[in-house]
C-alpha cells in the first residue's frame, strides 16, 4: 500500500520531466540559438524530429492513461501537445518544400534528367527524398576503400594532407573533390566522412583536402593551399583513380565559400560541377549585414580570417568573395541553404543565385525551410535526406550525363 501511495506521488513528477524534455527539444525548432555554446542543439531539433514527435507522443499517451488528472498531469499534457506541434513542423512543410525543390532541379537540369541516369544507378541513389525508418536506424553505408592522412604539401611546416574515399573494384572514377568548413579555424580532412564513404560508394573517387587555418594563416594561404591540393591531384590523377575530365568541386560552409571560389577563379580548373552548402558568397554583405541572434560572431571571424572589416581592407573582401568572380561560362552550381540558418543567411545564397543567372549559368538553388547551418552533421536527419536526395542526382546529371556517357 505505501509503495502504491509513493509511485502515484513520483509518476505525474516522471511523467511532467518526460514532457518537459520533449517540449524543450521541440522548442529549438523555432528558437534561434543565441549563443554558439546552444547552437548545436538548433541545428539538432529539426533534424530528429521524428525522434521527439515519438518521445512527446509517449509522454503525451501515459500521462493522459492516468486514472486521475491532477494539476502535474494537465500541465504534463499541455506540455507533451505543444511539443508534439512543434516537432511536426518540419514533416508539415516537408511536402511543399520537396516540391518546389523538385521543380528547382528541373527547371535547370530538365525535367526528363531522371529518366538519363541508368536504372542500375538509380538503384543504388536515395528513393525518396525522405525516409522515415532511415532517421531511427540511420542510412545504410556500404563498404568502400579509404586511404587517410596521405601528405600533399607542407607549407610553412604545416602539414597538409588528403583522404581519398574510393569504390572497392579499382577504376578511374569521376572525382568529388571536398573541401571541410569550420569558420576556415577548424576541422581536418576527416570531416563529414560519412559522406564521402556514401558517395565513394556510387561509384566517385572522392578525396577529401586540408587547408592552413586562420587567424595564424590569414586568405589567400586557405585558397592557395585547395590549389596546391588540386595540383598535386592533377599529377597523381592514376595513382588516385581520378578521371579528370569529370571533376567536381564541394564544400560545406566556409569549405563551400572556397570551392565556389575555386572554380569561379579567371584560370580555375575546368570543373564539371560545384556544390555549396550553406556559404558565404559575398564577404562584405555578410560583414554589413550579420545574422540576429549572431551565435558565432560574424565580425570576429571575418577579421581572423582576412585581417579586419571590409571599410579598412575592401579589395580584400572583394578578392575573398565568390560572388566577385560570377561570369558567363562558369561550372554548373549546386547550391543548398537553411532557411532558419543564423551563421549563414539564405539570402546571400539566393542572392549568388540570381546573379549566377543573370550571366546565364546553371544554376539550381535549393532551400530548406526549417534547417540550420550545419544541417547535415546529422547525417541521417531530415534535412540532409532532403539535400543528399537532390545533391548525389545533380551529380550524376553533371558527371555522368550532361556531356554523355558512363564511360568509366
């Protein structure tokens, strides 16, 4: 009897924590990190929503169960309903984003561009833009070949090295070259493996490139060491199993902001293809016109990055920006934002978009309303099906398809 007294006083005290955790995940939703200490848990929420609308339904069935409803309960239920609204956010846009993503694609690549890549291809892609069972047990990864810290230069006794990520049957292999983001102060080539191994398995040779970091090493060290890396690449193209005719860029972040400078370069590299996910494109706008809130402070990384702010060093600004170097003829550009990013505004990449367009270039802008930066840290979430989905099919039609052929 004293045991049934004790439980019905602690269970509405589990069951409101259990509410409670689930209304404070679901709330970062909608909550813009304010500092970069919360932004993580930002860029989480959206991505395993799934997992709180599971976690709010649970609180919300056993406190509602309850034979009696006391006050802890009817706060516990008020709790576990609003965490299960916010946390269907995302799935409730999920189907109006996933079409106007899809029409993006095909209003630039072609709306039959599905239909060119081989079935056997296809097969080995995403099937949906979305699945659910892939966000609890993850995305299947096959196995491919890997090869790290292999040395490409040292500049200034800095080592730089490369990770190459390749199908297991040897070949030459149309080539993703990826660069890793981290406010161009962080990360190594090992960043965003999970990725490169997916791709490697599709059958890219992809190599995965270092760079010196700021503040000690301020631009252009960060561009000249992607070129030293491209041409170490181009000299040991057979080593590497590199078809070099079939050459992509990508980066994430501030790797996005120095692949879309590379291949935007007057003498860059004839490259077939490049990706941007959620980069900066124009240094001084993002200087000007920073995020609110502002979690990782913008003007401070722009000035260890390049020296100060753009009203003392302008030409530096202009010949770090990517959108400084927009002509006709460029390489076909992926680019892909997060609606509620607060490090890198969509708008800058929309903004790169329609000047890309205004000079006639393929362009595809892809825009996903609920995410943050850094979105696809969470590899099997949401928003990085959504973008993995329309990333490896655009890819395909720019290495494998648009100048014809699987010839590889």
């Amino acid at each position: 009897m004293v045991l049934l007294i004790n439980l019905s006083k602690v269970l509405p005290i589990i069951f409101l924590l259990f509410s409670g955790i689930g209304l404070f995940g679901s709330l970062w939703i909608m909550i813009p990190a304010p500092t970069f200490s919360l932004l993580p848990l930002g860029v989480v929420a959206p991505e395993i929503s799934p997992w709180l609308i599971l976690l709010n339904a649970i609180a919300l069935v056993l406190t509602s169960s309850q034979l009696q409803v006391g006050v802890v309960e009817e706060v516990a239920i008020i709790a576990s309903l609003g965490g299960l609204l916010l946390s269907g956010l995302p799935l409730i846009q999920l189907p109006a984003a996933n079409d106007k993503l899809a029409s993006s694609m095909a209003a630039v690549l072609g709306g039959d561009y599905l239909n060119k890549i081989p079935t056997s291809l296809q097969k080995q892609m995403r099937p949906q833009p979305f699945v659910l069972l892939d966000v609890f047990r993850g995305i299947p990864l096959e196995e491919v070949r890997i090869q790290r810290g292999v040395v490409f230069a040292s500049p200034s006794g800095v080592a730089l090295r490369l990770n190459l990520y390749q199908p297991l049957v040897t070949g030459k292999y149309p080539t993703i070259i990826i660069i890793y983001g981290g406010a161009w102060q962080n990360g190594t080539a090992n960043s965003d493996e999970t990725f490169s191994r997916y791709m490697a398995a599709q059958g890219y040779s992809v190599i995965a490139i270092d760079y010196r970091h700021a503040p000690q090493y301020k631009f252009p060290s960060q561009l000249e060491d992607v070129q030293t890396a491209l041409q170490y690449i181009q000299s040991h193209a057979e080593q590497l199993e590199v078809d070099w005719e079939r050459l992509a860029i990508m980066g994430r972040s501030a790797g996005g902001h120095l692949a879309l400078l590379t291949a935007y370069q007057p003498d860059a590299l004839p490259f077939r293809a490049v990706v941007s996910y959620y980069a900066p494109s124009n240094l001084t706008e993002g200087y000007n016109e920073p995020p609110f809130p502002n979690p990782i402070k913008t003007h401070a990384i722009l000035h260890d990055f390049l020296g100060a702010g753009p009203q003392e060093i302008p030409e530096i600004y202009q010949k770090a920006s990517p959108a400084s170097y927009v002509r006709g003829n460029l390489p076909p550009s992926l680019l892909v934002y997060a609606d509620n990013d607060h490090v890198v505004q969509a708008k800058f990449g929309q903004r790169l978009h329609q000047k890309l367009h205004s000079y006639g270039n393929s362009t595809v802008f892809l825009n996903i309303p609920w995410a943050e930066h850094a979105f696809d840290s969470v590899f099997f979430g949401l928003s990085n099906q959504v973008a993995l989905y329309y990333t490896e099919r655009f890819l395909a039609w720019a290495l494998l398809i648009e100048r014809g052929g699987l010839d590889g």
